[in-house]
C-alpha cells in the first residue's frame, strides 16, 4: 500500500510544517525502501487524516502529524528508541503493548528539525515490532 492520500496530507498543512513533513517521509522511504505508508484516521478535525509507515511483516511503526503550534514525528515502539523521543503523551490503540509504548518529538519550526536524530530513530524504528496489520 503506496497511498497518494499522504502527499495530499504532506501538502495540505500549514507551509512551514510541509517542510519537515516532506523531509520525513523522504527520509523514510530513502532508509526503509519496502514501507507501506497511508492516511488514517479521517475526522471532521483531521480531514486529511493522520499519516502512517509500516511494513506487512511488522504493522505501522511511524506516523506524523500537524499540530496548531507543531510538527510531531511518533514511533510506535518509541519507548525502545534510544535516545527515547521525549513526548510521552499519547493516547491511542498503539499504547496498550505492556512491552513498550509510542513516544513523539514535537517541533516548533525548522531551526529545531534534527535530522540525525529523526534518521536514527528511523533506522531503529525498522528494527523494533509495529501495532495492527497492513491491509
């Protein structure tokens, strides 16, 4: 699954979050050439839905969102991430693995994006366990 609908997400949010967004989702598709990527979770606050990376072996392991005030990068097994992003705040389905659990980094603009980090965390991402199938 290579869904547009996350190029339509990319390019439907605010300017200065697209940047980092695009930047992302290259990063993604440049160091986990096999992911399977989409848009989730379509509602009236979030039209274009929540964007989410994954392999058919392993289930969705990043996803991305656009907030009012940031960008936020989260990883399913964030907790196994190291060093572990620092947004500990997150509810979903995701979070009810007794083994680890979702984390996030929130960015407030560009001049905050660290790219080595967020490559690190991809390429440890693409070693650690999903949430959910891939249909």
């Amino acid at each position: 699954m290579k869904s547009e609908s996350v190029k339509t997400w990319i390019d439907g949010i605010k300017p200065e979050h697209s940047i980092m967004a695009q930047k992302v989702d290259s990063l993604i598709k440049e160091l986990i050439p096999d992911i399977q990527f989409t848009t989730k979770w379509h509602k009236p606050s979030q039209p274009l839905g929540v964007p989410f990376y994954g392999l058919t072996d392993k289930g969705w392991m990043i996803a991305m969102w656009s907030f009012k005030n940031e960008f936020a990068v989260g990883f399913i097994a964030g907790t196994l991430l190291d060093p572990e992003p620092p947004v500990t705040k997150m509810s979903g389905p995701w979070n009810r693995n007794s083994d680890y659990k979702a984390r996030r980094i929130d960015i407030k603009n560009e001049s905050e994006f660290d790219e080595e980090l967020i490559r690190t965390w991809i390429e440890q991402a693409n070693e650690l366990p999903g949430w959910s199938k891939i249909e």
